[in-house]
C-alpha cells in the first residue's frame, strides 16, 4: 500500500533540491509526496538555519505538527516527524530533547539512508514508544551523491542541481561551514549525467547549486579539476538545454574562465547573484570575507566588460557587530555605483558557534532596522528602475507555470524576472479540444515583447507561435 509523504522545506533553493532528493529516495519504498500533512504517514520538516527567525520557525511547526500526530495516534493512526537539514544538523540532540514528539533527525549528508532510518524509527514505534528516537547527522566519508537514485520525477522546466556543498570560507557570521560541512565537488561525469536525465523528462533550465558554487573543481575524468566555467562550456553541450543559471558565487572565486562563459556560451543567462556583504573593508574585513570593496568593483568591472547585457544580484547584511554609520553609508555608496536588478538585505542575526556572534559591539536592533529599511528602499528603486527599462524590449521567456488569470502563464527572464504571458489569443494556443487552450505553452521558450513593468513582476505579448 502506498504511503503518503509530506515535506516542508525552509530556506534556501539547496534544500529545494534536497527535499526533490528526498522524495526520490522515498519513492521506490513506497512513498508519495502529498500536500497535505494531516494525511501524511511521514511529514519532513527541511530546515534552514542560517538566521534565527528560519530556525524559529521550525520549532513552531512541530508543535502543530504535534497536536495532528496525537491526534492521529487517538485514532490508532501513526505518522512520523523528521526534522532534516541545517538546524537537523546544528541542533540534533538538541531537538529532539526540546521537542519529544520528533522521530527523526537527519543532516544534509545523510538523507540517502531515510529508508533505513524510517525502518528504525518502525522498530522502535511497534515497541510502543510514543515517538523514535532516530538520529543521524554523520558527514559520512562516501558522498550521498553516490547513492542518491537515478530516477527522479519531472517538476517543471526548470531544474536545480547540485554540483557543490559546502564551504571553507568561514565568514564570521555563517553557520554554513558547520551545518554543511567541508567543500565538496561532484565529478563532471555525474552532473552531465543528471543535467542529460533532466532534460529528456523535459527540462530547459538548470540552475547549478551550491553554497560556495564558483569554487566548484570537480573531477574532470581526466585524471585533473574542471572549472564551473568549464562546467558550463560542458553542459551547454546538452542539446535541449536551453539555460545554465549558477548559484551562490562569492567574489573571490570569480575566475575568467566563469567570466568569459557569460561572454561565450550562449546558454549562461546575463544574470549573476554575486553577494558582497557590506560596502565597507572593515566589516568586509570583521566577516572575514577575503575581499574588498575595491576588489568587488574590479570584478564587476571585468564581468561587465565581458557582457555589457549583465544583470546583478546580491546579498547584504545590515548591522554587523562594530558598524557604524559610515560603514553602512559605505555600503548604500557601492549600491548605488554597482546597481543591482535586485537582492537580499538582512539584519545581522547571532548564530551561535559562530565568532560573530560573541564579538561586543552588537548594533541595537531598532538601529539594524532603520539601516535595513534605507538599504531596501534604495534596492527598490534600483529594482524598479531595472524591471522598467525591460519595457519595449523583446526576449525569450521560458513559461513555467499558470499565471493568475485564465490564458495567462509565469515565466521567467533571461535576468529571473517574473513575467506574466497572455498566450489565450495566440493563433496556435486555440487547439480544439485541449481543456486548457494554452497548455502547449507550458514548459517552452517563447519570444515575447515586454509591455509592462511593476516592482516584482513584468508583463509581456507573445510576439511569436510555437514552431
Ligand atoms: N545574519 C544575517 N544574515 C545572514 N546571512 C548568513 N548568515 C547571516 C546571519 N548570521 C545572509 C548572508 C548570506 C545569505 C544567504 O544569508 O547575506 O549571503
Ligand atoms: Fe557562508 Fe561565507 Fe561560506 Fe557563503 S562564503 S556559505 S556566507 S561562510
């Protein structure tokens, strides 16, 4: 009998891939994924810990999740609650002394072994506990990779995959290094392998993920490294793939050969999400972050120089421990000289065990908020001001999903902008008998010409049918 799996994921878009993941590891033990929690036999939360309101979180849905489980257990019904991901990792013991009604705890290296886990958890429930006590946030020496399977279902036209974990990077306020571990690369083979299973189900768009993306030196087969430039040039080989997107790249790891693949391959999006942080070298240099201001702006300048056509993106963090009004004055000036299609601004937000968490001079929160409220405007703006230069121009839009309105379709841009699509009165789109007239739309690349332009999304005619 097939059982029902519900997983939540948190955070960022490498737990996306890990829940996918997840799901294909449970799918040939009998699972299927479902919406729904109530009805689930399995519900995995897959957390994120890299601020403290994402770990918060967590703790709320478990006590929701608990009331459903002692409510089903009335009923003589069981379910299992697994707590996967960062916070699984950073807090495991903790957690489940926290919150008893978890049966499971797995890190981000160890998801591959949750059919054996569950297993466990069997055991030790028909024993009549009220919960298991299952925990296993090893960083196991062989890579889950190898033991992830092949089969994996189609979601979409755009895919994630993941080519890099973790890092060595240790900025100060990050608890990555501790929750996901040291640096590791795929091989080459394996990706072009799974970027070649993606797209026969359909898929035209990878993003490649990883925490520390650029600093990819998988094996090349060839008895050396490949570069994620090389990667790329690699991949774009793929016929059918239509787009290469990478992410998160930090600066010191942005090599030429990175560079000139969004100069040379024709299927590197214009787009770069490229976080510096802060504009200031002295909180640069307090987040150990290995670069400076001046050096984000010489590689800005070479990516530029490389494609005029680049759309930029980035991360910020707003009152890191020691900064000071001219520090943040700092950063809006590198805004506003490097301008950003858009971004991510945060409030700097302790992790415990990391070194910036202990450092006095924490900046007092109504402070943090003010600057993150002036820092938001100012990305807005420039927000604004990239999503209404796209009007009157023409370009390709991969739809990914139905838009609002009926005859309407989402897509994305070349740069990641939301467009919406009205594909209803296309001569093509009215084919008799299809319930839904626009539905051979779904999942291709479409020329279409940008009409309107709002602060999150645009809108755009198709300007050519289907061939
Ligand atoms: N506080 C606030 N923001 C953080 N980030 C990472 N750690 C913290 C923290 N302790 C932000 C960084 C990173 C993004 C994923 O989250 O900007 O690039
Ligand atoms: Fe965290 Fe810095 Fe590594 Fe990015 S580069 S994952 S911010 S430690």
């Amino acid at each position: 009998m097939s059982k029902k799996v519900h997983i939540k994921t948190y955070g960022c878009q490498m737990n996306v891939y890990d829940s996918k993941r997840m799901a294909d590891v449970l799918k040939p033990h009998g699972y299927e994924l479902s919406d729904d929690a109530e009805n689930a036999d399995l519900v995995i939360l897959n957390t994120c810990h890299i601020r403290e309101k994402a770990a918060e979180k967590v703790y709320s849905e478990i006590g929701r999740l608990r009331a459903t489980k002692d409510e089903k257990a009335a009923d003589g019904k069981n379910m299992f609650i697994a707590v996967a991901g960062c916070v699984a990792q950073a807090e495991g013991p903790e957690m489940m002394r926290r919150a008893p009604a978890i049966d499971m705890v797995l890190g981000p290296q160890t998801y591959h072994r949750l059919p054996d886990m569950l297993k466990a958890a069997e055991e030790q429930r028909t024993g009549g506990r009220r919960s298991a006590r299952v925990l296993d946030t090893d960083f196991p020496v062989d890579t889950k990779f190898d033991h992830l399977p092949d089969d994996s279902t189609f979601d979409g036209p755009a895919a994630f995959l993941t080519v890099q974990e973790g890092c060595d990077k240790f900025c100060t306020f990050c608890v990555v290094p501790y929750t996901r571990g040291a640096e590791y690369s795929r091989p080459v083979a394996d990706i072009v392998a799974e970027a070649k299973r993606l797209v026969a189900k359909g898929v035209v768009e990878i993003t490649l993920l990883g925490q520390n993306v650029n600093a990819y030196h998988g094996d090349d087969g060839q008895g050396g490294t490949a570069s994620l430039g090389e990667l790329i040039a690699e991949l774009d080989k793929i016929e059918g793939l239509g787009r290469i997107r990478y992410t998160t790249s930090h600066p010191r790891d942005m090599d030429d050969e990175l560079i000139f693949a969004h100069r040379d391959v024709a299927s590197c999006m214009p787009y770069l999400h490229l976080p510096v942080q802060s504009g200031s070298d002295r909180i640069l240099d307090a987040m150990n972050r290995k670069h400076t201001r001046e050096d984000y702006f010489a590689i800005i300048d070479r990516l530029r120089a490389a494609n005029p056509d680049l759309a930029l993106s980035s991360d910020f963090i707003v009152g890191f421990p020691g900064e000071t009004d001219e520090d943040f004055e700092a950063t809006l000036d590198l805004v506003r000289r490097v301008k950003y299609a858009q971004a991510y601004s945060f409030k700097y937000s302790p992790r415990p065990g990391t070194p910036a968490a202990i450092l006095e001079e924490q900046v007092p929160e109504d402070v943090k908020s003010e600057r993150l409220a002036r820092l938001q405007d100012l990305l807005n703006e420039q927000q604004l001001a990239f999503n209404e230069a796209s009007v009157g121009k023409e370009m390709d839009i991969l739809l990914e999903r139905e838009g609002k309105y009926p005859g309407q379709l989402l897509g994305r841009s070349p740069y990641l902008q939301a467009v919406h699509v009205d594909v209803s009165s296309a001569d093509n789109a009215l084919d008799a008998g299809a319930d839904k007239p626009y539905s051979e739309y779904m999942g291709r690349l479409v020329r279409v010409k940008i009409v309107e332009s709002g602060p999150n999304s645009l809108k755009g005619e198709l300007v050519s049918t289907l061939s």
